[in-house]
C-alpha cells in the first residue's frame, strides 16, 4: 500500500469540514477555504482518486434499525499467521452484525463491534458466528452501555 499523496493546509480544512458535514456544498466548501467552487471540486475528486477520501456514510441512529444491544467481542485466536488471519478478518467483516473489527495487542487478538436486537440474538450471534469458526478458542462479550464518537481525524502533517 503507498502512502497517501502530501496534503496541504487547504486540502486538511476541506477535509475536515467534509468529516463534520459529508452533506456540504462545493459553494459552502470554497467559502469556507476561500477557493472557487470549481477549485474545491477538483480537490475533493483528487483526494477520491488517491484514496485519501474514502467515501461519506450516513449516520443513522441505530434503533430506528432495531438495534437493541450493542457489544465487543474479545476473540483469541489459534493461529497468527497472516493468511490466517487476514482470512479470518474479511470472514468477520462480511457478518451483517459486525460494524468493525480490530486486530489488537494484549490479551486479545481481534476486538469485533457488533450489533444485535437482544441478548438472545447476542447468544446466538456468539455460538453460531464466533466460537464454532475454526481458529478461534476463547471469546469474551462486553456490551456497550453508552459510547461517544468523533468522526473528525487531528492532523498530524507538518504542513
């Protein structure tokens, strides 16, 4: 994978609106950097064509969908072997319950998100998706009471 292309102050405060708001407008974009519409539209499409922009998404509150319980799973894993758990990784991802998984350090090998209607599907979820899959020996389940997120990114660039 190649790093992403250097980004100037222009292209971080277009981005950075954009992580705020996916809905802005060219117009409201260039007044806000102080660029022509045209000008701002060609960034964006620069930034989707190098893979700095990797899309907009819809932030949907989850119970309108029926999600009752969210949780982490906390997976062990038998073999750490990059096939083997690249593998196992875009298997996780797939589950229509899964909204992220993670390969961490520590006591864990992978922490999964995952939404559910109720403890019962959670159950289910767990025997029938989780510790029946070759490769995994140990899953702890924490569900998530609250949570807080940020979708914008610090920069860290020099520029």
């Amino acid at each position: 994978m190649s790093p992403p292309p250097p980004l100037d102050r222009t292209d971080i405060e277009i981005l950075r609106l954009l992580q705020n708001d996916a809905r802005m407008s060219m117009k409201e974009i260039a007044a806000c950097v102080d660029l022509a519409p045209s000008s701002v539209h060609s960034r964006i499409r620069h930034l989707r064509d190098s893979g700095v922009l990797r899309g907009a998404h819809a932030d949907v509150d989850p119970r309108a969908m029926g999600v009752g319980i969210e949780a982490l799973f906390m997976i062990g894993l038998s073999k750490h072997e990059r096939g083997t758990v690249d593998h196992i990784l875009d298997d996780l991802v797939a589950v229509p319950e899964v909204r992220s998984v993670f390969l961490v350090t520590g006591r864990y090998d992978l922490v999964v998100h995952v939404v559910v209607r109720d403890t019962m599907h959670l159950k289910d979820l767990a025997l029938d998706r989780f510790t029946s899959r070759p490769g995994v020996t140990r899953i702890e389940t924490s569900i998530i009471f609250d949570a807080r997120r940020r979708h914008d990114l610090p920069s860290f660039t020099d520029d």
